[in-house]
C-alpha cells in the first residue's frame, strides 16, 4: 500500500509517539490539506515544500522509527505530486465546459451563507473564515473556491461597504437579485447594482469582487 500523506491528527499522534518537533512542517501538512484539490499548482508547490521539509526534520533524527516515518510522508509527497502534475495536464487537455447563463447565474446563486457569519460585518471577518464559509456551503459542498492568484475574499472586505455590502446577508441578497454575463475566456460577470463579481463558473472560482 501506497504511503499517505499524513492529516493533523495523525501527525500529532506519530510525533508525539516518536517524540518529533517540527512545527514548520506540522504547518505545511495543515497548510496542504486546506488547497481545493483543482487548485493543481498550488497544491505542487506545497508538496515540494513539504517533500524539502520532511528530508530535513529526517536527517536530524536519531530514532530510526521516526526517521521511517519521516521518510514515508517524503515519499508519500512525491506519489502525490505525480498524480497532481498528470491531473493538472488532463484538466489543461480536457475541453472547455460550455456555460450557459442560466447555468451559471444558478451555479453562483448557490453562494448562501447563513448561521453566525450573516449579520457580521465583512471587513471584520477573517479571509479563511469566508473562504471557509463558501466550501462548506450545503448547495455546492467543496466547490466554490479562490483560484491561483485570485483575491475575491480579499476584494470582498475592501469594497464591500462602498457597494452597500458590509454583511454576508447583503451579499446573498445582491447575488439572489443579480445577473449574469459572459466575459472573455471563461470568465463571467454577476452584476449586483453598484459591484461584479468576476467568477469562472465552469470551474467553481471566485475572482474578483469590483465596483
């Protein structure tokens, strides 16, 4: 059986039993488990990191059990990162997905936050919290997401009050009464009165968030 990459409880346990410190790599093990699994290129870059950081905690031990496991997560990262880097190249290769706007007015309408979040103010919210938020939504578990080097969340809490959207229940109002446009390669705008959201909903991401 292949070796896995391990989550934060079992690297708390491994270490603990194996008397392991390292909390830069307890931090990339964390870090890698929050990248949606479409996010190919950020996902590669943090198994390199956390392959690099695996080898260096290895070769500072002097149990050989904690040296095994060590080793198995280095192993376990470079198994992972060839399965990314082949699906990456199948996305690239696979044709585009025809959007209607129907399709993706519905598809972006599914953005309804609800519980604690919908009456705070969004510039006080932390950005993972709302990213957070967005892939647990019950519509589209695990679907909306930020891409590579995008900064909806980011936009959302700067300019968010000057479009009259300071709390997520503004937000799901503007987005249920908006609508939608195509824009140029793949990318669609959801008009919401005085903002947009850019967003590419053949791929589920948040792009931006402009006035």
């Amino acid at each position: 059986m292949d070796p896995q990459i391990p989550n934060r409880t079992d690297w708390d346990e491994a270490a603990n039993k194996l008397r392991i410190k390292d909390d830069q790599l307890k931090a990339q093990l964390v870090a890698y488990a929050k990248i949606p699994e479409d996010d190919y290129e950020n996902r590669i870059n943090s198994l390199t990191s956390l392959r690099e950081l695996a080898a260096r905690a290895a070769r500072l031990q002097k149990d050989p059990k904690a040296t095994e496991f060590l080793a198995s997560i280095e192993k376990a990262a470079d198994l992972e990162r060839g399965k990314t880097g082949r699906a990456q190249k199948a996305a690239k290769d696979a044709p585009d997905e025809t959007i209607s706007t129907r399709e993706a007015e519905q598809r972006i309408r599914k953005i309804k936050f609800s519980g604690l979040l919908l009456n705070r103010d969004l510039a006080d919210v932390e950005e993972q919290t709302i990213l957070n938020a967005l892939r647990s939504l019950r519509e589209c578990p695990n679907k909306w997401h930020e891409g590579t080097g995008t900064h909806f969340v980011q936009m959302l809490k700067k300019r968010g009050a000057n479009c009259g959207i300071t709390t997520a229940a503004h937000l799901n109002r503007a987005i249920q009464a908006g609508h939608s446009k195509p824009g140029k390669d793949g990318k669609w705008v959801h008009h919401l009165g005085k903002a947009k959201i850019v967003y590419n909903p053949a791929k589920w991401v948040l792009i931006s968030f402009v006035p």
